[in-house]
C-alpha cells in the first residue's frame, strides 16, 4: 500500500480580473525574481482568508459583550462618549 500526502497540491483555474491589476502583480512577482504571479496571488488569497476569519472572531466576541454593562453604566459611557465628541477639536 503506497500513501501519498501532498500539502502542496495545486490546480490551475481561470481568474478573471483587472488589467492593471494583472500588471500590478507581475511587477511585483518580478521584483520577488518569480516568473509568474501565482506564488503572490496565493499569498494574497491567504492573507484575505486569515483576516476574514480573524474578523468574525473580533465580531463573535464583541457580539458576546451585548448586555455586559449595566444600564447606569451604558448611560455614563453614552454620556462621556457625546461629551468627548462635542468637546473634540
């Protein structure tokens, strides 16, 4: 039995964009000495994805927060929030 594990496997796929942006990664993959700008579109992919996930995170969590303070406590915070905003410069 033969197992083969490839985390690196890719597939090829049409991408349709931009032209300057088609031209914006070249430059910038040919500064990196790459041929192509697959390497940097993936880069880019995952860049996108971790903030994404990193997003709904920070939101899960503030959304967890709702109702945390007491109704005194919100109404002190609304009230310093307007007074810094209206004393703003």
């Amino acid at each position: 039995m033969h197992a083969h594990a490839c985390y690196t496997q890719r597939m090829r796929t049409t991408v349709e964009m931009r032209p300057e942006h088609r031209s914006a990664l070249l430059a910038l993959a040919a500064r990196r000495g790459e041929k192509g700008f697959s390497s940097v579109l993936a880069e880019a992919i995952d860049v996108y994805l971790k903030e994404r996930d990193l997003h709904r995170k920070r939101k899960e969590i503030l959304l967890a927060a709702g109702g945390s303070l007491s109704e005194e406590e919100a109404n002190r915070l609304s009230s310093v929030t307007k007074e810094l905003r209206d004393n703003w410069r």
